[in-house]
C-alpha cells in the first residue's frame, strides 16, 4: 500500500480567483472579488484587493464555524489573533480554521470597507473605490481587547488603542 501523502492547502487567492460559473441554487462563493492574503503592514497577515472594487459593493463574507457566543468568548480568550463574529445574541462565527480570506480583514481607524451583520452572515462591504493592492480594512469599534492592543494601523486619525 502506497502511503498517502498529506495535500497541500488550497491558497486563498486561488479559491477566490478560479470561482467557476455557478449554477441555479449553488453557494454563493465567499469572495466576489479577487482577493491575495499576505504580510501585513498592519498586523499579521492582511487581505488584499487583487482588482478594482467599487464603492458600496459587497466583497464577500467571512464563513466559518457556527459556534453559540459563549463558546466563542471561551476559544477567544488570551488570543492575540481573533477570528471570530459575533452574529446574533447567541451564535458567533468562528473562522479559526476557515480558509477564508476575509476572516484576515485587519482593524484600521481609517477604513476602506465596513462589515455589516446580515441575516447571520458576516458581510464585508467597500466603503469607498479600493484599487488593487490596497489592504482592505475595517473599524471594528469597541472589539474584545478592550483597549488593551496599541493599534498600528497608521492612519493620521488613529485612536491608538484597540
Ligand atoms: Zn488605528
């Protein structure tokens, strides 16, 4: 019996790049644009836009697991790297082991996109044109640190505290 090898993760970009044409009643693919993971000026690994993305539309959702909210302030506890939504009173998504690229949206003061709780969906919208090679961004207001975190996103209005 031959040993089997362990297969290589699929990247992000290529997911969201090579999304074949879908048919009637298929899931909608998690990034409706092209999206690229890499090193963050920010923080860790940041998104960033691959094409153009126009003001106002949807960029995609972070996916991941469906776990009750109180479970996922237990997993998220001491994290310094949290992927993790809250989306209704009672569930969160947990994107932890999601290969989603979206769950590596960073916080800026000084954001080009927004994220909007929908219908127990976490939803990334641009909230101005985002040329491509911009790291798309997000003000998550008041997050778990709890303004323990020195924010870096540099921004000229930054809060300097997450
Ligand atoms: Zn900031």
């Amino acid at each position: 019996m031959p040993r089997l090898s362990s297969v290589a993760p699929v990247p992000a970009a290529a997911v969201a790049t090579e999304a074949p044409a879908r048919r009637k009643g298929e899931p909608q693919p998690a990034e409706r644009f092209a999206l690229t993971v890499d090193k963050s000026p920010i923080d860790g690994l940041g998104v960033f836009a691959a094409e153009p993305i126009p003001a106002r539309l949807k960029i995609g959702e972070m996916r991941g697991e469906i776990v009750p909210v109180r479970e996922a302030r237990r997993r998220i506890e001491g994290r310094r790297r949290i992927h993790v939504v809250e989306v209704t009173d009672k569930t969160a998504i947990d994107a932890t082991k999601s290969d989603c690229a979206l769950r590596h949206v960073n916080h800026s003061c000084a954001p080009n996109a927004v994220l909007r709780i929908r219908q127990g969906r976490a939803e990334f919208y641009a909230i101005r044109d985002i040329a491509p090679g911009e790291e798309i961004c997000a003000d998550y207001g008041e997050s778990h640190h709890e303004g323990r975190l020195r924010c870096r996103c540099g921004a000229p209005n930054c809060k300097g505290r997450l």
